[in-house]
C-alpha cells in the first residue's frame, strides 16, 4: 500500500462515505454472499427474499438469528473507530452511509449513520404498519406480531425490495447541498463490491455534481473506473491513513 498522504479535509469540505461487507470482514464478519450466490451456504432467494421468507420464515429466523450471534460476537476495528473519530472532528460535515447491517458503526461511536439496508438488530410486522421495533433476541422459530398476528421478519432489505427511502433522499440531499453551497465534497467508498444497485451509482451521482472520489477497498470494485482515485489494501490500514487519526 505504501504511504498515504490523508485526504484535505479542512472546513468547509464535506465527506460522504460509503461502506460495503468489506469493512466487517475485517472484524471478523464473513462476507455472507458468498461463490455462487450463496450466502452462508443458503440460496440467496431462501434466506434474502420475501419469497423465500413466505415458502420457509423458520429457515430465515434460524439464519438471521445465526447472524445476530456473529455479529454480537465480533468487535469493531481500526476502520469503524477511524469513520467515528472523522465524524466527531467533521460533525454535519461528515455522512456515513452504510450497506451493512450489523450496526458495527454505531458500536464505533458513529452517530451520523445511514443504514441503506436495514439493520440486523431491529424486527418489523410482514401483515401492518407496526412501526419497527429494536430487537436482539435470536427465535428458532418465526414471531408473530401482537398487534395483529402477522409474522414478524428482520427489518432488512431483502433482494427484490427497494432500499431504505428516507436514507436515499437524505444521502442525495447531502450531496446537493454541498453543490448548492459551492463546497468541496469528497465521496469515499470503502469495503464495497460496487455490483449492488443503487449503493453503486452513488460515486455517479456524486461525481456529477463535483464530488471528488475515493475509492479504498482490498480488491478492485466492479465500478473501480467511476473513481478519480482508486487505494488498495485493507480498511483498518487504509482509513485511519486516508483520515489522519
């Protein structure tokens, strides 16, 4: 990886990143879509989909309570407590938007998170309009809901569902506040795939409107030739260099 000289981020530059599986790996977290589309040795369209939640809700409770367990198990790493440290030196400045699930950066400190796929650790009504509710209990078996019965599901976004909506709007809000103001704004996305639409035409959407990117990520992204600048290594040693803390 060699040296990094950190990235210029003096007031009034604003900082929007995104985060992929590739940051929770390194705490321990496999990347659960694995070869084959499997994750964790399960079709996706079995445990990611509401199909596969509607054919078999016991086989998803079983699989998202194994990964509450592994989750809860691991801590956060170099690369969480460095997005948090950036956070509190940038405050309104700074926005994390993650597709990651597992609430590591909230552990980390961070507080100006934007979960574009759900979270693991709260739980929804499939048959109302209950509101979601934290949850981190582990069922071998599928809940019902004690307002009106109907089974309760994990709040995440499963494949075929749109993502968190009020998370889009605000991330391109972010984004066009900076351009309307007439302030630097720098994307950096780390640990990301950049095969999962709409996460991976952020860096589009950005650069359009003057964003200068970033991209840090152990392996080459799919998208790798949408950024201005591409780093490879490790997230626990790439972002506390990028980010000087």
């Amino acid at each position: 990886m060699g040296e990094l000289p950190p990235l210029d981020l003096r007031a009034p530059t604003r900082l929007l990143v995104l985060t992929g599986a590739g940051v929770s790996v390194e705490s321990g977290l496999p990347a659960f879509r694995g070869a084959g589309g499997l994750w964790d040795g399960h079709r996706v369209e079995d445990v990611a989909s509401p199909e596969g939640f509607a054919r078999a809700p016991d086989l998803v409770w079983s699989f998202y309570a194994a990964r509450r367990r592994a989750a809860a198990a691991v801590e956060p790493n170099a690369a969480h407590r460095a997005l948090a440290a950036c956070e509190t030196r940038m405050r309104d400045r700074f926005l994390l938007v993650t597709q990651n699930i597992d609430g590591l950066h909230m552990r980390a400190g961070s507080g100006r998170v934007l979960e574009l796929h759900g979270s693991l650790w709260r739980t929804r009504c499939s048959g109302c309009d209950r509101p979601p509710f934290a949850d981190s209990s582990e069922p071998t078996a599928t809940p019902r809901c004690d307002r009106c019965g109907g089974a309760l599901r994990p709040d995440v976004v499963w494949f075929g569902e749109a993502v968190d909506a009020e998370a889009d709007r605000r991330t391109r809000r972010f984004v066009k506040d900076a351009a309307q103001a007439g302030e630097r704004l720098v994307f950096l996305a780390v640990g990301t795939s950049g095969s999962v639409w709409p996460a991976s035409g952020l860096v589009r959407y950005a650069a359009d409107l003057g964003a200068e990117t970033w991209l840090a990520n152990l392996d080459e992204a799919d998208n790798a030739g949408w950024f201005d600048h591409r780093v490879l290594g490790p997230a626990t040693a790439v972002l506390p260099a990028l980010l000087e803390v």
